[in-house]
C-alpha cells in the first residue's frame, strides 16, 4: 500500500472484520473453500489477527466443495445450480450442524 496511490482493499480483512463487527469475536464461522486456500491457511490467519477461530468441513464434506468448484459441473465450469449448489449446500449444513453460525465461501 505505501507504494500505490489507490487504495487497496483487503478481501480477507474485510471479510472477517465484518464478521466480528456483525456477529461477535465469539462467532462460530466455517470456511467453505477450495483445499488450496485452506491449507495456505489466509482465512485462518486474517481471523486469528482479530480473535476468530474457523471451522473447516471434514475431509468428506471438503471433497465435495471441491467438486462444487472444480468438478465437470461445477463453478468454474460455468454452473451456479444443480449439483455444485447441492454440494455446497451440503458441506454448509455439515458446517451448520457443527456449530458454525456464519459462513465464508
């Protein structure tokens, strides 16, 4: 940013700033996302800064979003309905019967 005369928006920031401006420090949030973000561990470092703690899909639920987004029929194949959307919705009631009360996807 000290280099740059625009500013830069930090989606990482935001996303978890507004989660703990919104729901509390003490909110159960589960990340829905591909294993590649969760292992580089972005989500988990932008929410500990600020206190939160994530929840992630067992390795099941994880194989299905990654279906969601990757696979044949999935987002980055151009679907938004059918079988990716029931594969999220999937691993977000996993997320949800664990105790997250606020998700990130």
């Amino acid at each position: 940013q000290e280099h740059l005369q625009v500013p830069i928006i930090n989606m990482l920031e935001e996303t978890v700033g507004h989660i703990g401006r919104t729901c509390g420090l003490d909110a159960k949030v589960g990340l829905l996302a591909t294993s590649g973000t969760v292992q580089s561990r972005v989500y988990h470092d932008a929410a500990e800064r600020l206190g939160l703690a994530l929840m992630l899909p067992d390795p099941a639920h994880q194989a299905l979003v990654m279906n969601a987004i990757y696979g044949p029929a999935g987002v980055k194949a151009g679907y938004t309905l059918g079988v990716c959307r029931e594969q999220l919705l999937q691993a977000a009631v996993h997320l949800v019967q664990q105790g997250a009360r606020v998700l990130i996807l």
